[in-house]
C-alpha cells in the first residue's frame, strides 16, 4: 500500500492503541488515533482517512453503534471492527452495521496488517473526480455499482449491509459463478454457519430482484460452482 495510506485507531485502551500505531507506522502507513466514538467524530469531521480500525467495546457509544451512524451518514471509508467476544451475533451485528471486517482478540499484529491490506486491495486506490456511472440493468432493477445502490424504476431498494457487500462481488464479475465459500467470505468468515448465512442473503436478494424468487433469471444458482449475476 502507498505511503500516504491514512489509517484512524479508535480505541479506548491507552496501551493497545499505542502499540497498534507503532506497529502499523512501522509498517508504512500514516496512523491517527481517537480514544473513544466522540474524539473519533471529530477527527471524522477534518480528516478523510482510507481505512479505520475500532474497537467495539468503548466505553461510551459503542463500536457497532458508532460504525451504523456513520454509514447511515454515507461515510463509505471502511471499516475493520475489533472485537473480544467470538459470538456470532456481535459479528453479524458488525456487518449488519457495515463493518467491512473484523477481528477477534488477542490476535497477531501480522494478521491485522493481513486483514487491512486485503480490505485496501478490495477498495479502489484511485477515487477518479467524476466516476463513469456504472449501471447493472436486471430488468425493471437497476443496480449503480459506483454507489452501491439498488433501484426498481423511481423506488430506491434497501439493501442490507451484507446484501451491498455480496452485491458489490456478483457485480464486479457479472457472468461468472461465485463459490459459497468465496462469498461466505466476504460476508465476513468462510464457515459452515456463514455459508448457511449467504444462502439466506441469497434468498432475501432474489426477493429484490427477481419477478418470480423462485425460478430465478438474474441471480441465478449454477450447481456445484455456486451462485452468479446474470445481467440483461
């Protein structure tokens, strides 16, 4: 990653967040840190940042919390949560929010330095000042890939969280299967209960999308390879 890759440390434990900014500016980023969700609004407001990295158990406004309010603002910088509990529910409840990862504690440095290099490597480096639009027509639904937005004639489509991350995958390779266990891991951890998980957010997708869920013309299943975007 490029010198000037900005990285925000939101974290209320004085040590952790020291060694964090050491560890990561040895390893060539830019690091700002905030001890809480107030400081780390402030910082927010004056800086743009390529990746923050934040703990989900603060006192105060919480992680996950802190994480919806600022996608719910449209702040589209990723974002990898750090939680101390392994429970299912807290990480879906992450994603949900739109965390784009997370990380269990106690963890190794290198494995953070891992899980921001493959996040930066998914995010486009290069944000161009006015991007060609880049539309996905799946008859009466149109799907903009540059803002990750979903729409049937004039009505905006909600997506969830995970729904616009698995979106972002099938429209990135339009035509070409997408494994289970492929889209189980960018839905946040490839195991048996997170591909379960993505046949679920499968099945809501198809609701959006399809005129009849149950034989499905766009997002169609190809056995034995997995799941793929069809496009008109």
């Amino acid at each position: 990653m490029g010198p000037d890759t900005h990285l925000l440390i939101v974290d209320d434990d004085e040590r952790i967040r020291g060694l964090l900014q050491k560890f990561l500016i040895r390893n060539g980023f830019l690091v700002s840190v905030a001890k809480d969700a107030a400081q780390a609004r402030r910082v927010l407001a004056g800086l743009e940042f390529d990746l923050i990295v934040m703990d989900v158990m603060m006192p105060g406004e919480d992680g996950v919390s802190l994480t919806r309010d600022l996608r719910n603002k449209r702040l589209a910088t990723p974002i990898l949560l750090l939680t101390a509990r392994g429970e299912t529910a807290n990480r879906i409840e992450g994603l949900e929010a739109g965390a784009d990862d997370y990380l269990v504690k106690p963890f190794e440095p290198k494995e953070l330095l891992l899980r921001i290099n493959a996040i930066l490597r998914r995010v486009p480096a290069v944000r161009p000042a006015e991007p060609v639009r880049q539309v996905i027509h799946l008859g009466p639904v149109r799907y903009d890939l540059d803002r990750g937005e979903m729409w049937r004639g004039e009505a905006p489509v909600r997506l969830t969280a995970t729904e616009a991350q698995l979106m972002r995958v099938f429209a990135a390779q339009p035509g070409v299967p997408i494994s289970r266990d492929r889209l189980a891991g960018e839905a946040g951890g490839a195991d048996a209960a997170q591909e379960r998980a993505v046949d679920v957010q499968i099945t809501r997708l198809r609701r959006k999308i399809e005129d009849d869920p149950k034989s499905p013309r766009y997002l169609q299943t190809v056995r034995g390879e997995g799941y793929m975007l069809q496009p008109d």
